[in-house]
C-alpha cells in the first residue's frame, strides 16, 4: 500500500459552546451530543468526499483513551457499519493518533524520534524507534497542560476553553514579569506534574489580586504561558540526555498555542535537532489523524483483500472495548 494521502474530508464539529457555560467539559453532556451529531457528520464527511458507505474499505473509530461515554458512541456506531457491511473495523488509540498526525503532512521523519504529546488530557513523551513503534517514557502525574491552563482561564472568569482565550489575551504581555520556578520529580523521572504550577499561578492571583480587568493581566497570563512552555522543554530537554533522538515532534490540541511552538522550533535548533509539528488543524481532535493511522495499520495487517484476513480482521473488530485511560 502506499502512504496516506491528503484526507477527503475532515469534518470537525465542536461542543466549545456547549460545555462554555460550565467552564469545561461535561461527560453526559458530550456524550449525548455525540449520539445525536454522529450520524451528521459521518453523512457530511461522505458527501464532502463523494464517496459511498459501500465503497469504504475498513472503518476505524477511537478506542481510548478519552471520556466513555462519548468514545462508546463512536466506537458501536462504526462496529455497526463494520459488520453491516462485513469490512475490518480498527481500534485507534487517541495518544498514538495525535503523533501519526506530523506524520500525515512530513513523510520523511528521521528515526529515532521523541515525540512531546500536549493536549487537554494528556501530556506524555514517547520514544519512537520507527514508524507505529512507540515507547512511553514520561506521563503527567496529575493535570496536564491544557488542564492547568483550563483551570487558570476558569478561576479568573476568562471563558473556555482556557488555553485559546489565555494565548490572545498573553499576546502583548510580558512572559518575565511574574516569575515561576519549574517543577521537579523527586525521583527523578521524565513524568509531568502540573499541580505545583497551577497552585504557585493561584497564589500570585491571590497576592497580586489579579482579576479579569487587571491591568497586570496580560503580563501574568503570558509569564503562566512561558512557564508551561518552559516546563514541557526542560522535560524534554532531560530526556534527550537518556535517549537518543535524530528529530522531535510537537502535537496535540495544545502544540497549537503560538508561544509553545515557537519555543520548540527553537529549542529544536539549538539542539541541532529536525522539528516536526502538525498544522494547527490537526492539532486538534480530528478523524483525519485517527483515519491515517488505521490505513497504516492496514497495511501492516498484510492483503486485506484476503477473504481469510478480513474475517479475521472484522471478528477482531468487532470485539474492541473502549478504554478510558491506560
């Protein structure tokens, strides 16, 4: 097979409004969502592709890790269509999506690679020694990025999601006003603990009576900003003593954020090091991502036009079980 090519469609439909009022997201609420959109876009995504249900050749959906809810209403849906239609049906994981997304846009990743996943949920390094081969070798213990700057945006009343309205709103501030000291693991280790800087971020609220309306505001979101920047690559800046590394990657919802990118492709240069980020639009929670990384499993799964396979490959399918977390 060869290489995943651009996506036909890619539609993304976002429940921001609808958890917005509750500063974050509320699991029966977006799960309930999903069961009423999920027939819509999958409708909008074949149009927009112009393409047939019947003319599909496997189908994927996200296994885990994420909410239950919302990940079982994705994954019934496409085990239905899987076995209506009698095609293999993979089980994506979420982690390993968002990296097969630098994938789809740079095809000439060097190897070995170590890949810094920031999202809302997640914020994890992993070792890759080749293609859809990765190793764990950091997690966060507690919050994970996006989660700390959620939870900042929320007790100043900014909106939500944090992490967007805290990037505009640090734009014209000064990053070094407001001093943070970086987190360290006792034992050494490459995990994340965002706690510590979340709480220090609420203490300097306290004393300097930050507020919406502020007029330090800007220079305290922007030097909370280039401290999590600061923390992630101090990180990742560790880990490459232990692991050796011919390119990074960047990915996840929060490698959006202008300063973080920024702060890596630099890093990256003073490291003498190829960096590789996804577009924005890919970035986030997408079924491109999800839908590149089944096709490359496919493939790996030998002739899947083998009859003999694709049962093989459907009865396996149909017995996936979402997972919250690993």
């Amino acid at each position: 097979m060869e290489g995943v090519q651009s996506p036909l469609s890619n539609i993304v439909l976002s429940q921001d409004e609808i958890h917005a009022p509750f500063g974050g997201v509320v699991p029966e609420l977006a799960s309930r969502q999903h069961l009423k959109s999920i027939g819509y876009v999958v409708e909008e995504s074949l149009g927009r592709a112009r393409v047939k249900l019947r003319d599909i050749d496997a189908f994927a959906a996200t296994q885990g890790p994420g909410l239950i809810g919302s990940l079982l209403v994705g994954l019934s849906f496409a085990k239905g269509l899987a076995y209506y239609f009698q095609k293999p049906l993979f089980g994506i994981d979420h982690v390993e999506a968002h990296i097969e997304a630098a994938f789809m846009e740079h095809k000439d990743i060097p190897f070995p690679a170590l890949a810094l996943l920031v999202s809302g949920g997640h914020t994890s390094l992993f070792s890759l020694a080749k293609k859809l081969s990765l190793s764990l070798i950091g997690k966060t213990r507690d919050d994970a990025a996006g989660e700390a700057l959620d939870k900042i945006a929320k007790f100043l009343n900014l909106g939500y999601p944090g992490g967007p309205v805290i990037e505009k709103l640090a734009e014209e501030g000064d990053p070094k006003r407001f001093p943070f000291a970086l987190p360290r693991m006792t034992d050494r280790s490459l995990d994340f603990s965002f706690s510590g800087l979340k709480t220090a971020a609420l203490k300097q609220i306290k004393e300097h009576r930050i507020s919406a309306s502020h007029p330090a505001l800007a220079d305290f979101l922007a030097s909370f900003e280039e401290a999590v920047a600061r923390y992630l690559l101090d990180n990742l800046a560790r880990s490459l003593q232990v692991h050796r590394a011919e390119s990074l990657i960047l990915c996840g919802g929060v490698a959006r954020n202008k300063r973080l990118r920024l702060s890596f492709e630099d890093f990256a240069r003073a490291q003498a090091l190829k960096s590789f980020i996804p577009s924005a639009r890919l970035c986030s929670d997408n079924a491109a991502m999800v839908g590149a990384l089944a096709f490359e499993k496919l493939g790996e799964s030998g002739e899947y036009r083998d009859a003999r396979k694709v049962r093989e490959l459907i009865l396996s399918g149909l017995d996936l079980d979402a997972y919250p977390r690993k």
